[in-house]
C-alpha cells in the first residue's frame, strides 16, 4: 500500500487520556509530529482537539475504551498506519472518588495490560511507551505470588486471580492493587519490548492538580492527602507540567537505558508513608 512520501510520515505520539495530565503531555511531545489522542468520552476528547488544533499541533481523536481489548486494537492499528511511532504515553485511568471498584479493576488494571500488550505489537526501536501508574501502586502490601501473578497472567485473566477478586467493593483497594499491577507489568513487559529495541515504564504521580484529584480532595478522604502533603514536606501539589517534563524525559534520548521501571513524581509523599508516617 503506498503510505505517501517520507515526509508526510511524520513521527506519531499516541496519548491515552484527554484530562489534565493527558492533555499536558500532548502538548510537550506533540510539536512536530502527529499526535493521536484517545479517550473514551468524545466530548472530551473533541474539546482536546480542537483546542490542539488552534494551538497548531497536527492532532486526531480516537475514540477508545482502554477496557475492551477490540478498542485498543483500533488505536493501534490507527498510530501504526500513520508513522513511525515514537512515544505512547497511557495516562487514562479513573480513580476511587470517580469510579466503582469494578470499573477501576476494568480500566486501570485492565486497561493498562491491554496497552501495554498492543502496542508491544507495533513498537519498534526508539519506541518509548510510559503508563501513568500512581504513588499508590507503593502502598500495596501484595505476596510475591500475587505481584508475579499480577504481573504475568494473559489480560483477559486478571479479575479472576484471588488477589483481584478478594478486594470486592473496596474501590481503594482496587485502586492500589491496580497501581501496583501497572509497575510490576511493565517490569515483566521489558525484556518483550527490550528484543524490539524499544522501552517501557511508568511513572507514579502523587497528589497532582488535575479535576481528578480535586474530586478525591473533596471525597472522604481528601482531607487525609491533603495532610500528607504538608505532613511529607511538600506542602503543595504537583502540576500536570511536572509530571509531563518527566514523561518527556523518559520517551526521549537521555533515557535511553532506562526501561522497566517505575518513577515517582510526589514530592517525597511514599518516602514519607515508608519512613516517617506515625504507625
């Protein structure tokens, strides 16, 4: 099939995620290159759009729920026949003041083997692929049986082990446990993603000034985070720019040998949870 002259085939970035931290990092890796951007709510995600649109970059809309495997398929399928592609960033995701635990189980745990083992597919050297995990995913308290479950089981398996399945309604629990799978997955998704010359990571926010988190500021357990915050020595929230400078970081040349791994951005909150919390 004729794909265009070389020059019409610019380098592709995918962003999962048309929120605060998708649309932060759209913008810091999407200069010069055509970047795809998914979300599950078209609403959303035309608003993203056109707005990326006005401001110059080259974008499109995918319509995607990360959940359905068939969905994932499509983007993939969509930023292969585009170019060459460098960076995938998956920063969709839902949280415990936004969603039931069966959904957070859906999307964030889910949602994220599905990434990560679609577009291993397509990755080829230079691809770089980043999930937004959670500094939550290092409060886990998981057997080595569980994470290595966790971490290797085939997608369409992952509610079904007994680690998932205990959690029930626990929309927290769900959220940690789903956090701690998306670190222990990319570890074991490396060596796959290694062979093509390609990376992958993720990075662990904390407490970051998106709409997200100001509905878990207001939810039952927002005044607990934001006493962590001061408590840690932060004393403020991290911006969608920080974590965006970071993922810059990690899909572009001074990380080249770094893969497999995870980085906070948290401003010291699990340092402080680790070793400094009251027990």
């Amino acid at each position: 099939m004729d794909q265009g002259p070389p020059e019409d085939r610019r380098d592709v970035v995918v962003v999962t995620g048309a929120g605060g931290m998708g649309s932060a990092v759209a913008r810091r890796l999407g200069s010069g290159r055509s970047l795809i951007v998914a979300d599950a709510s078209t609403s959303q995600l035309d608003t993203l759009i056109d707005a990326l649109r006005a401001e110059g970059y080259t974008a499109r809309g995918v319509v995607t729920d990360v959940s359905d495997r068939t969905s994932v398929g499509k983007l993939v399928e969509t930023a292969a026949a585009e170019g060459r592609l460098t960076a995938v960033v998956h920063t969709a995701g839902v949280s415990a003041a936004t969603a039931s635990a069966r959904r957070i189980l859906e999307v964030d745990l889910v949602g994220t083997a599905h990434v990560i083992d679609a577009f291993e597919t397509v990755a080829t050297r230079g691809t770089s692929l980043v999930c937004v995990s959670s500094m939550a995913g290092h409060c886990a308290s998981l057997s080595r049986a569980d994470e290595a479950a966790l971490a290797t089981v085939p997608a369409a398996e992952l509610l079904a082990l007994d680690a998932v399945a205990a959690i029930g309604d626990d929309a927290t629990a769900a959220y940690i446990v789903s956090k701690r799978a998306d670190h222990v997955r990319v570890q074991a998704a490396a060596l796959a993603w290694n062979l093509r010359g390609a990376r992958v990571n993720t990075v662990s926010p904390g407490v970051i000034s998106t709409a997200m988190s100001k509905a878990e500021a207001e939810s039952a357990t927002g005044e607990h985070m934001l006493k962590m915050l001061e408590a840690c020595g932060a004393g403020l929230p991290g911006t969608p720019g920080e974590v965006a400078d970071a993922v810059a970081f990690l899909t572009g040349p001074q990380s080249l040998y770094i893969t497999g791994t995870d980085l906070l951005i948290d401003g010291g909150q699990a340092a402080w949870i680790h070793r400094h919390r009251p027990a």
